[in-house]
C-alpha cells in the first residue's frame, strides 16, 4: 500500500472560524473522493483501490488534512515491485491530478491545473513524447506528464472534476478551495471562476471529422468545365452521376491549350480521392481526381459492322 497526505482548504469569511457546514462539507469530500477513484481507476485500473479519508482539522479558513490509501491487491503485490513505472503510488496520483507546478511555461502540472489555464479552449498545438506532454493554447505552453495527460483525456476522471468543482465552489460564502501541497510545496487554489474551465466542453457543431479514401475507377465524361469554379460531371457506369475536381494539371493544360481534344461519352481511368466530412448532424463529400491514368475516346458515329 501506498500514501499520501495533503490537504483541502475553504477559504472566505464564513469560514475564518475554522468551521464550515456539515452539509456543504460531505458533497466536495465526497466528490474529491470521486475524483482521486476515478483517477486511480484510469491509472491503475482493478489492479488497485483508492480510499480518501480525513485525519484532522486546522482553524484559520476551515483546512482538512485528508490522506490517500492506494492498496495494491494481494495478487499484484509482484507486479508492483517490479514494475514500479507500471503503477502509480497515492503520492504520484495527488501531484498527476493536483500538481499546482507554477504556472505556464514553469515544471509539469497536474490535470486541475492545465484545465484553469487551458479554460475550456482548443489547443493549437499538442506535442506527445515519451518525457512528457507540450500543449499549447493563445500562444502559451503548458507541461505534463504523460499520465496527466491521460487523465487530462479520461472521460469519468473529467466528469467527476466537473462535479467537484459544482459541488465545492458553489458553497455560498467560498472565496477559493486550496488543495496541496504537493510535491513541490506547491498548493492548487480554485477560485469560483475557474467553475467554467473544470466543465467538460459541449462538443461543437463547427468541429468536422474527415474520412479520406483513395480508388482507382473507370469514369465515363459527361460535361467537361474549363472555367476556374466549375466542377467536372462524371458517370462511375451506374445511373447516378456525380461531380468532381480536376486536380491533375498535367491532363488538364494540354487540354486547355487545345492539343488534347474531348468530347462527350470519352472514358478516364482516375484516381479519385473522396473526402467525407461529418459536422454536426450534416454529411457531406466531395470527390477529386487526383490523377487521370488513361484517356480513351468515346464513339462519335454509330459503328454499322
């Protein structure tokens, strides 16, 4: 078994007293506890429990000293001791989740930490190594480590941050929540502003999924464009006819400069990419050809023999 002690501060003037609600207590201990579980379970899996208890109080804001037992099942014991990098003790969980680490641009952070900096935005960068994690949001780079960013990632260990951080920082009164320290002597402050940035995102009509595919077809010509704009018509044989982009510049100059003559009913072997985009609920897909490989023909007077 493993452990590790840190604390969770409410902090504002109902509580300089060092007493707080048993009823508004309960629901963010519980859910704290919701979270390091969920945390251990994208980690360790059923390989090993979390349990957060509380040890003590401290006046001055209400503090609570809590500790985290991450107890390795008997038949894992082996496992453990020789793939200490395979598991993670109570102190590596509390830093990955917890980890405060400076600010941007400073050491690695803990998940809570990247999600009040990131508030909610698309990266526009993402850098994935063996050492750790670069992510980059309005021109600014934060660290993690690998396994933060798995939990950064992990749907239920996200929800249930979300849920802590409704339960907590709606407490009426509360200025911030304070948890640490962490490795570092670092402590992770949670201000009602940050209520935003621990929600999950709504996922965004205007994000599209791609889906590109290659094949290489017999194409009948219906209408040919020359004008920038306009698409070319095709028959793939079948009664639906379609319309493409002419992507190979090396067919279409000397068409275009009159050395290669075309008419209606000629045969080309494309390759053609189709690129299928899924933005909301809206399907749609456009074809290219990419490359003409044969050029045949078509019939221009009826053959009587």
């Amino acid at each position: 078994m493993s452990s590790a002690a840190f604390s969770i501060a409410f902090e504002g003037q109902p509580f300089d007293q060092g007493e707080i609600d048993i009823k508004d207590l309960a629901p963010a201990l519980l859910a704290l506890g919701d979270v390091v579980q969920a945390a251990n379970r994208a980690l360790n899996g059923d390989r090993a429990d979390a349990r957060l208890k509380v040890k003590a109080t401290k006046e001055g804001s209400f503090e609570a000293l809590l500790a985290l037992d991450v107890s390795w099942v008997t038949d894992m014991l082996d496992v453990v001791a020789a793939n200490p990098d395979r598991m993670t003790a109570a102190k590596d969980l509390v830093d990955l989740v917890f980890k405060a680490g400076g600010g941007a641009g400073a050491a690695t952070i803990g998940v809570v930490q990247a999600l009040k900096l990131i508030r909610g935005k698309k990266p526009e960068k993402i850098e994935e190594k063996s050492s750790g994690v670069s992510i980059t949001v309005n021109n600014t780079t934060i660290q993690m480590k690998p396994k933060a960013f798995q939990l950064l990632q992990d749907q239920r260990t996200r929800e249930n941050i979300e849920k802590f951080g409704n339960k907590t920082l709606g407490i009426q009164g509360l200025e911030n929540v304070r948890i640490g320290a962490d490795a570092d002597g670092e402590s992770l402050s949670i201000s009602n502003s940050d209520v935003s940035a621990l929600r999950i995102p709504e996922p965004s009509d205007d994000e599209a999924e791609t889906n590109i595919s290659h094949v290489t077809l017999w194409l009948r010509l219906v209408t040919p464009q020359f004008e920038g704009g306009y698409k070319w018509r095709f028959s793939d044989g079948g009664e639906r006819r379609f319309t493409a982009e002419m992507e190979d510049t090396d067919f279409l100059n000397p068409v275009l400069a009159g050395d290669v003559t075309m008419s209606a009913n000629d045969t080309l072997r494309c390759l053609i990419r189709e690129e299928q985009e899924i933005r909301g609920g809206n399907l749609a897909k456009t074809v290219f050809v990419e490359k003409v490989l044969d050029h045949r023909r078509g019939d221009t007077q009826l053959r009587l023999v």
